[in-house]
C-alpha cells in the first residue's frame, strides 16, 4: 500500500474522529438531578417532567460527507464506512430524543432485545430470561455465602485512583466523585467518575477496577496512540456492544462477577423490553423497586432506559441490552481465536475502539504497519497462560452434549436431600 492511500485512510479517520467527537450520545441524554428531586417530592406518582438540549447535527452531517467523499471500495473503506453509518445514527437518535424515531435509531446502532444474535437463534431477552431462571435457583442459597460489605463513593474512588496509577503511570485518568451522573461510575481516558449517591459493596471494588480501568481506560489511552488511525480513540456508539461485552467478560475472567452484577445486567434487558411493548416510566420504575429495596437506585434503573426515549413507553434507550449480548460474543469470539490457531489477533481487542466485525481489517493495518499494538493490557489478558487455557477448556466444553450431561445430574442430585453445615 502506497504512502498516498495510507495518508487518505488517516484523513477519513481524523474526519470521523472530529464528527465522533460532537455526538456524545450519554452526555446529552443526561438527565438534570433537579428530575429525580421533583418525582419524588411528587410522591412518585407520575412520570418525570424531562427536556433535552437542542442539537445541531448539521456540523457532523458534513464532516460525514466530507469522509464519504474520500472513500474507495476497499475492504478498509467498508469498515470506515461502518465507523460513519454508526455515528450518523448516533446524530440521528440525538435529534429524535423523546421521539418515537428514538428507538429506531437507538435499535440501529444498540440492537433491540428481541434481534437475533449471530447463532440466529439467541436473542439478548432470551439470554437475559435465561439468566433470570437460573438465577431464581439460587434464591434460597443461605445469606452467609453472599454476604456484602458496604464500601463509600469515597473510598472506592480511593482504591481505583491507586489501581488506574499502578496500571497507567503518568496516564492515568483523575478520578472523581461527582453528584450526578448517567450510571454508578464512567470512565474515559481522562477521568474516571463515579456517582456519590451509588451503593456499593466490596466486590463492586474489583468490578469496576477491572471493567472501567482495565477496559475502557485502556482501550481509550491506547486508541490515543494510534496516530495513524485515530478513529480508535473515539467512544463511538458502534463499539459500543463490544466494549462493553469485553468489559464484563473481564469481570468474569478476573472472578469479580457476582450474583447481584449478573441480576443488574438482565433486569435492564428485560426492562427494555417492557418499555417497547409499551410499559411507561412508573411501571419500570415499580419493576426495579421489587428487585431493590432503594427508590433512588430504581429511580437510576428506569431513567437508564427511558433516557432520551418516550416516558409513556414504547420507545426505550436500547443500550443497556449490550452488556449481555456483547458478553456472549466476545466469549465465544475469544474461543475461536484459540480454535481456529488465530491468537495473534488476541491484543489487537486493545488498540483501541474496536467492533469484532473489525478484526480482519485491523489485521490488515496491522500487516502494513498503521495498526499500532496496545500501550497497556490488563492483567488477565497479558496473562497468556491462563487465558488459553481457560478459553481451551471452554471450548472444550462446547463439544459435550451438555444437555444430557445435565439431565443425568439432575437425577442424581433429585434425591439428594439438602445439607446444612457450619463452617
């Protein structure tokens, strides 16, 4: 590849960069803190009273064009082509918030819960209904197996600011504790924040350590290097679904997954899907309030899906299905590097903003030297040993006709009666 084309291929990349940059999808579907304050003075009664800024996509719209303008018909131009399509919807939904138009740009971008995922079979509800059942067999295990510590704002903000140092040195991001915010804690290459009024315990500890920092900090700061294709450092919604699917599969591998962060992550799923089949912001609210004894945190869990969307339902934030859904594919992703002998490909998850339907190309940038390699990995994945062996054996397991290895446990166990120890 000629130096010509290398530097039109960065242009386009610093183009949709420069239009990334001004559809901050979560920053506008922020909801003043003075909404919460007056539904409940309101008794939670009725639904919030919401407004949202007013946005010029005009600026984003000819930057696209502009990139649009530059592309050919290879391989690298198709996926630069997907980077546009994805923040053009992401203009779109911004110009549609409380709009019915909102969900069908939030579904192009987020997906819906009821699309099938790659095994053409799967969806993120069923996932998310699969994972209820599963977990409602658990509820009669004893408390003393899941007891929490409760940890302050302040001293988990403490305890990451000393791990995002160890990990990034003079890069680490500043973290802060702020009064509102679209979640319990964001993180971006800058700053990590988290919310003041959010419940923690100490396994959140790990959790965010490991899917904030470890993840989306990291992919930010290296995607910050790639001087060549800086399109790597924007938070585009596009990359979303596979950020977030790393993300969670890092609290996974690192044993900072718990029942409670499993429950959260379906409840949101299934909550979209009620508010698309027409249920308002007073009924997710109640749904929530049955899964947690805390108003103020159902209150988050329902603004998390009418953010942007219709308050009378039918038209949810559909982003929340992500975490699930990208979970499942960045495993089963994982697995078949190591099937397929293919685990060269493994760090270039981490150079950056990435979709897995990017890998081929970045593969090719690679091979001509315009893909950099990552600055900074977590641990778990410089940790080559144990990764590919877990991913082996996981594949390995996809093998066995797990099904009729189930049923004959459940015979076995269905006579078994139930033990109490101490200890």
């Amino acid at each position: 590849m000629g130096e010509t084309t290398k530097q039109r291929i960065t242009r386009i990349c610093e183009v949709l960069q420069h239009a990334a940059r001004q559809t901050r999808v979560l920053s506008h579907l922020a909801w003043d803190g003075s909404v919460r304050h007056e539904f409940f003075a309101a008794g939670a009664m009725s639904l919030p009273q919401v407004s949202y800024p007013s946005y010029d996509a005009a600026p984003v719209m000819d930057a696209l064009t502009e990139a649009r303008r530059l592309m050919q018909s290879s391989a690298i131009d198709q996926w630069l082509e997907r980077q546009a399509a994805a923040i053009e919807h992401s203009a779109n939904m911004m110009l549609s918030c409380g709009t019915p138009s909102f969900y069908t740009h939030s579904s192009a971008v987020y997906g819906a819960p009821g699309d099938y995922l790659i095994d053409q079979s799967s969806t993120a509800l069923t996932l998310a209904s699969d994972f209820e059942d599963a977990l409602a067999q658990l509820d009669g295990l004893s408390d003393k197996y899941l007891a929490q510590e409760t940890v302050s704002s302040e001293d988990l903000a403490a305890q990451i600011e000393t791990a995002v140092q160890d990990m990034f040195g003079d890069d680490a991001p500043q973290v802060t504790v702020v009064e509102e915010l679209s979640a319990n804690a964001l993180a971006g290459r800058e700053r990590i924040r988290i919310r003041k009024d959010a419940k923690f315990n100490d396994k959140d500890i790990d959790q965010l350590i490991h899917h904030e920092a470890g993840v989306h900090v990291a992919t930010s700061l290296n995607g910050m290097y790639q001087k060549q294709l800086p399109i790597l450092g924007s938070s585009h919604a596009g990359t979303t679904r596979t950020q977030e699917g790393l993300a969670v599969f890092s609290e996974f591998i690192t044993g900072s997954m718990d029942l409670d962060r499993l429950r959260r992550l379906s409840d949101r799923t299934l909550a979209i899907q009620m508010a698309a089949d027409g249920a308002d912001f007073l009924e997710v609210y109640h749904y929530f309030l049955e899964r947690t004894d805390s108003q103020n945190q159902s209150f988050e869990n329902a603004r998390r899906v009418f953010r942007g969307g219709v308050l009378t339902g039918g038209a949810p934030f559909t982003k929340d299905i992500v975490y699930l859904d990208g979970l499942i594919r960045v495993h089963n992703f994982l697995r078949a590097l190591v099937a397929n002998g293919r685990t060269d490909c493994l760090l270039l998850l981490f150079c950056g903003k990435l979709d897995l339907e990017d890998i081929p190309v970045l593969c090719e940038l690679s091979s001509i030297g315009m893909c950099k390699a990552p600055r900074y990995l977590p641990d778990w994945a410089s940790d080559m040993r144990f990764l590919l062996s877990y991913l082996a054996y996981s594949g390995f397991l996809n093998t066995i006709n797990l099904r009729q290895v189930s049923v004959h446990y459940e015979d076995l166990l269905r006579s078994a009666p139930l033990v109490e120890m101490d200890g």
